[in-house]
C-alpha cells in the first residue's frame, strides 16, 4: 500500500487559512441574504400583478422574473458550487459553451422552423 | 500478476483481451475492430463502384443498391474511422501525456465493446435480410416509409454504438484534464493530444442530439410515437436538423484527429519543432467551436429563407480561415527542415493537396446560391470524399505506418508501404476528380443506375477503375502487416530515430505500466529536448520509484453491452412476435444487473511492487 503522509501545516498557514475560510463564510451569507431578497422582490411583482398595482404589467414582470433567475443562477454556481474558486476554468468552459449551445440551437429551431 | 512475459494458452490469452482494461490492448482492440468494418464497408464500396461503371447496368437490383450506399456511408463513418481514430487515441494519448491509463480503464473498456456489439447489431442486418436503406442521414420522409428492419437496425445499432463514442469521448477529456505528467501543461501538449481534446468535446456536444434523435425515430417506428410524422402533427424537417446538429461536428471529429496524427508526422520528418504551435492549438479550437454553428449549411435546398441561408453560408466560410492557417502552419513546418520522405510523410505530403481541393469545394457548397446547383449532386460526393479520404484515410494509413512499431512492436516495410501509397493516392483522385464533373453534368447522387448517352459513361468507368486502385492499395497493406507480423523483428524505443514526444521515449511496445516513474515534461517536444541535451533515454524521471496501482480486468464491460444487444433484438420485434418484449425486458435488466454488481462489488486493484519495477527496469538496461 502506498504510504500515507501526514502534513502539519505551520501557524501562519493556518491563520491564513482560517481567515480565508472566514472571508468565504461572510461572502456566503451575504449571497443568501441577496438571493433571498430577490425571491422575495419576486414574489412582491406577482402578488401586485394579482392584485391590480398600476404599473405592474405582464410585460414588465416576466422579463424581471427571468433577470433575476439568472442572477440567482449565477450566484448560485459561484458562491455555492465555489466556481469563483481556482481550479475552475475546465468546467467553467465546458458549462459556458454547452449553455450557449443550448440557448442558441433553440433559438435557431424557434426562428426558423416554428416560426 | 507479474510483468515478467509469460507463455498462455489459447484460452488464457482469449480471456486476457477480452477482460483487459488496458489502454493498449484496447487501442488494438479498437483498431482490429475498426479495421474489420472498414474492410466490410471497402467491399460495399467496390460493389457500388461496379454497379456504376457502366449505364444501364443490372450487377445488383435498385433495392440493393440503396442498401449498399446506406450501409457503406454508415459502416464508414461510425464502424470504421472513427473507432480506427479511437484506436490512435487509446494507444498513443496517455503515452503523450506520460500516463499510466486512461482515467476510467472499466469504461473504456465498456465503450470499445458497445460500438462493437452496435456494429455487430448493424450488420446482422445483412444476414437478417433486411437493410437499412434511408442513406447513412435516414432523412425521416424516407425512413419512416422504408417497410421491413432495415431502419430498426440503424436506429438500434447506433443507439449503442453511440452510446460507446460518447463514454470514450468523456474518457479522454478527464484523461487530459487530469493525468497530465508533471511539467505537461496545456500548451506543451502534443497536437495529436489537442486534437484529440477538441474531438472529444465535440463528441460530448454532437452525440447527445444524435442520441435524442435516434430515440425519436426509434419510438415513430417501433412505439408508434409522431415526432416526425407531418399528418400526426409531428415535423419531418426536426430530424435533419437533429441529424446535422450532430452530423456536421461529426465530420469534424474526424477530420481533427487526423489534423493532430499530420501535425506529428510533419514535424518528426521535418526534424523540426511544429511551426506556430500557439496558432495550431487555436485554429483547432476555433474550428471545434465553429463546426456547432454551420449545420444548415446541409439543408439550404430545405427552403429556410434566405435569412437563414445566408447567415449559415457566412458561418460556412469563416470555418475555411482557422482550417488555412493550419495548412500554412504545415507547409512552413517544412519550409527549411531537413525532411526525410518515409511512408508516413509521404502520405502527409499527399494529404495538403488533397485535403486543400476538399476544402475548396466546401467552399463552394457553402455559398447557398451555388449549392443550390451543386446540392445532391456527384460533385457532393466528390467533396466528401476529398476530405474524408484525402484527410481522414490518408491520416489513418499515415499512422497505421508512423505508430505501428509503438503498438505492435514491429516495422513495416517501407518499399511496400511506398507501394501502397501510390495506388491507394492515384485511387483516389481517379476515382473522386471526375465526380465533381460528374455533378457539373447533371448526375445525382445516390441513383442505382443510369441511361445511355448522357455523357456520364467514361467519367464512371474511370471513377470505377480509381476504386480498384485503392483497392489493390489497402491489399498490399494487408500482406505488408502479414509479413511484417510474421518476420517480427523487434525494434527499439524510437525506430524513426527522430520521436519528438514520451511515446517514443518507452520501449516499443511499452510495458504494461508504461512508465516505471512518471516522466518530467521540460517543454514542447520534451523528448526532443532531452536528447538534444544529450539524455539518450529521452525522459527524466520526476519521482523516484514506487509502487504503482492498476486496475484489475473485468470481464463487466462485454457482459453489459451483450445486455443491450439483446435487448435490441426484443425492441425490433417486440409488436410482431411473443418473445419481443420479454427479451427486451431480460437483455436490459441483464446490463442493469451487471453495473450494479459493479457498483456493489468492490475492486480496488493491485500493486505492481517496487521491487518488481526495480527488476523490470534492470533487465533492460536501466533506463530513467
Ligand atoms: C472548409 C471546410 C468545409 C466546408 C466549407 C464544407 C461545406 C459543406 C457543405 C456546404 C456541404 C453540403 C452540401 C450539400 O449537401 O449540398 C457539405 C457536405 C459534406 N461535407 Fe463538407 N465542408 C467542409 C469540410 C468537410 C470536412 C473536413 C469533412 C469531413 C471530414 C466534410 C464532410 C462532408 C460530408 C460527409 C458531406 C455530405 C453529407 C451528406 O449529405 O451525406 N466536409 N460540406
Ligand atoms: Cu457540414
């Protein structure tokens, strides 16, 4: 079997790391507060749409709705799934790409063939 | 298990090849298989080829003939090149990147046996009598209406078959993601490990809509389903979008592979570093992007509009400019080198100008209004078959020669490889040239015969006698791998004495572990570098000796994909027979049984033991 090693890490390194972990924290929690925020924004759009407040149209509401999905979206993948972090170009690309496939070919069929 | 050669018995060795999980052996593996079907799909070829070499001829019936074309593009493309390309990749890529396998051994193993059962599922068709006969796109107006098996064949059997390409398309970008040696960074890989890179992302994008699209013809012609039924709502015109959604990046998965095998061979005979490297890696990359935005470029004549057409015809062209720089790149790899002219070079010098005319045509396909004229003509024939042939077969059989002694051990002959090279070369241009006049004189694309005094009669006898050059060529080689087989003078690590990369810095074959210590990559051309500073071994070691892990063979993979080629067979039959849907049911609750005995059953491998490597390493010589 291969060795294992065991790897103390010196004072300074742990202090480092430790505010690292602290920073990622508070970074984390103020991401949550957003998120949750503009669920909560949200929500607010379609219950005065329901309810009739001048200024709340179909025509407004919608495209919010999909802005602030894809913010959520993207909060989501770089403060939670720690895509921000290093080591994720690879995955970065190939996420990137096959979400600009998969918005591109759809909006090719919808011009071209249901239109 | 000991590294020491043993003599086997049959058997022994039988069950060794099909269990193994050893990239080497899996890269034969893939070779041999491919090689088999690109002999099946060469004999359809000479049969359609004798059909047309004179008018009015009656060699094979109309229906036949259909099946002929049908089988040979589809034979060809998924049976035949691309599992010979994966067999390159598998025996050579972790050699590249000073790997001791690939990142998944179990399922490379598992995707070599389902394009082989896929294949295998194909041609049964042929036994069956009942062929798939659509063409190799099954454009859904034909295919739905073709009575019999033959499309449930093509359906199935690449539904599997693709099913393989995919997982060995995933194998190889975790591969070159994560098994690099240290010192190996991107842009010091080997372009046939970029090329291979960019293929394998582009497998991971094409086969996803070939695999949607087959399910959809697969439930229209055997679930009752309407995806592509215009009377039930459906859309005929959804399946060729679908089809080259995936088909055009598929032709680029080809087509790049060999790009990488050429960008080696120049550069090994130039005795000279890869001229604009950076350029080369992004022209592949480029190319591998663009090739998802051009598929239209197929359906002009389908009556898009002319928006449609014309932002596609743009796309089309811009593909020619990252494909130019790559042929300048080649030709200034040349210019100033000290080139020496072996089998391998000379099919790359053959391929430039070859693969330039195909690139034209392209060209001029891709100007809508022209391919308007052009489109379903023998000129569309002319150009595929310049760049498939005059690109990918040329760089099959320039690797066939350049990689033979890394994989086999042995060299082949250089005069008969010459020998085969001229035929083979005059072959194809006598057969393909005149097929582009053919299509400038009105002849269409996949007829079964033709009348009398139409002016088509000499061109097709000519094409018809290039075909059988090709023909003797490929034999040749075929008694040129015999003999050499059967000499089997062995040769050392670098039998071209000019290796540039870790391939040739290890023993021909290499052993099972391929490097006793992983390799420290210095730059580009690491090997080249090392024995220009005077390190005849060609590598340095970057850790000291120890003991290796390795994956034990499995006998799993083979038994799966069995589980799906039966089941198949119940899918085909399961309204017209009793036995159809059980069989269904059994063949794939057989391949679920055995990934969860995978799953379950844990097998962690086994060492190879420092003392052993240390012995190994001795006996010959003590090299790193
Ligand atoms: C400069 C690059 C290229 C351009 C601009 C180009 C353009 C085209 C166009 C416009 C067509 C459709 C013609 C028609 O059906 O009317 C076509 C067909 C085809 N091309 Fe290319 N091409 C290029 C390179 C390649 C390469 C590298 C390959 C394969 C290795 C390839 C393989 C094919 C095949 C197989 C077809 C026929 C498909 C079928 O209808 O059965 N092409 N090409
Ligand atoms: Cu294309």
């Amino acid at each position: 079997m291969a060795e294992i090693e065991v790897y103390k890490r010196t004072p300074a390194e742990q202090a480092m790391l430790k505010k690292r972990a602290k920073q990622s924290m508070k970074g984390q929690i103020m991401m949550f507060s957003l998120m949750i925020f503009l669920t909560l924004i949200s929500f607010s759009m379609v219950v005065a749409f329901e309810s009739g407040v001048a200024g709340f149209s179909k025509y407004f509401i919608v495209p919010m709705l999909m802005l602030f999905a894809a913010v959520q979206v993207g909060l989501q993948l770089y403060y939670f799934m720690h895509m921000s972090e290093k080591g994720h170009g690879i995955p970065q690309m190939f996420m990137f790409t096959g979400a600009l496939f998969g918005f591109l070919i759809p909006l090719t069929f919808a011009t071209i063939v249901w239109w | 298990m000991s590294s020491v050669a043993q003599k086997k018995g049959f058997g022994a060795t039988l069950w060794d090849w099909l269990t193994t999980v050893d990239h080497k052996k899996i890269g034969i593996l893939y070779f041999l298989g491919g090689g088999f079907f690109f002999v099946v799909g060469g004999i359809e070829a000479m049969l359609i080829r004798w059909q047309l070499h004179k008018p009015n001829n009656d060699f094979v019936s109309a229906g036949l003939f259909n099946d002929l074309i049908t089988m040979h593009g589809t034979t060809m493309i998924f049976l035949a090149a691309m599992p010979i390309l994966f067999g390159f990749m598998n025996a050579i890529v972790p050699l590249q990147i000073g790997a001791r396998d690939v990142a998944f051994p179990f399922i490379n193993s598992l995707g070599f046996w389902m394009f082989f059962f896929g294949g295998l599922f194909l041609n049964i068709s042929w036994i069956y009598g009942e062929v798939p006969d659509a063409g190799w796109t099954s454009y859904a107006s034909l295919s739905l209406a073709s009575p019999g098996h033959g499309i449930d064949f093509y359906a199935i059997g690449l539904q599997i078959a693709g099913g393989g390409t995919l997982m060995a398309g995933i194998n190889f970008l975790v591969t070159i993601i994560n098994m690099r040696a240290p010192g190996m960074t991107y842009m010091r890989m080997p372009l046939f490990t970029w090329t291979t890179f960019v293929a394998s992302a582009m497998i991971l994008f094409a086969f996803p809509p070939l695999t949607v699209g087959l399910f959809f013809l697969t439930f229209d012609r055997m679930f009752g389903g309407n995806f592509f039924h215009h009377a039930m709502g459906g859309n005929t015109i959804i399946w060729e979008h679908i089809f080259w959604i995936f088909g055009h990046p598929e032709v680029y998965i080809l087509i790049l592979p060999a790009f990488g095998i050429f960008s080696e061979i120049f550069s090994t005979f130039s005795r000279k570093r890869l001229f604009g490297y950076p350029s080369m890696v992004f022209a592949t990359v480029l190319i591998g992007f663009l090739g998802f935005m051009v598929w239209a470029h197929h359906m002009f004549t389908v009556g898009l509009g002319p928006t449609a057409n014309a932002i596609f015809a743009v796309a089309t062209m811009a593909i020619a400019v990252p494909t130019g720089v790559k042929i300048f790149n080649w030709l200034l790899t040349m210019w100033g080198g000290s080139i020496k002219v072996t089998t391998p070079m000379l099919y790359a010098l053959g391929f430039i100008p070859s693969f330039v005319m195909g690139g034209v045509t392209g060209v001029m396909q891709g100007a809508a209004p022209l391919d308007y004229q052009l489109h379903d003509s023998y000129f569309i024939v002319a150009h595929f078959h310049y760049v498939i042939v005059g690109g990918v077969v040329l760089a099959i059989l320039a690797a066939t020669h350049y990689w033979w002694p890394k994989m086999f051990g042995t060299m082949l002959h250089e005069g008969l490889g010459k020998v085969t090279f001229v035929f083979f070369f005059i072959g194809f241009h006598m057969t393909f040239l005149i097929q582009h006049w053919l299509g400038f004189w009105g002849m269409p694309r996949r007829v079964w015969t033709f009348m009398d005094g139409q002016g088509w009669n000499m061109a097709n006898f000519i094409s018809t006698i290039g075909a059988i050059l090709m023909a003797v060529g490929v034999i040749v080689l075929v008694i040129n791998i015999i003999i050499t087989s059967v000499k089997n003078v062995r040769v050392s690590n670098d039998p071209w004495g000019d290796g540039r990369t870790l391939e040739w810095a290890i023993e021909s074959p290499p052993v099972f572990y391929n490097f006793p210590t992983t390799p420290l990559v210095r730059g580009l051309d690491t090997v080249w570098i090392e024995k220009m500073e005077g390190n005849e071994a060609g590598y340095t070691a970057a850790e000291p000796v120890k003991d290796i892990h390795m994956p034990n063979g499995s006998i799993i993979p083979l038994f799966m994909s069995l589980g799906l080629f039966v089941a198949g067979f119940g899918a085909m039959f399961r309204t017209e027979t009793s036995w159809g849907l059980p069989v269904l049911i059994i063949g794939l609750a057989f391949t679920f049984v055995c990934m969860s005995a995978r799953s379950l059953i844990d097998d962690t491998g086994y060492y190879i033991k420092k003392d052993e490597l240390l012995r190994d390493m001795k006996r010959k010589g003590g090299q790193a």
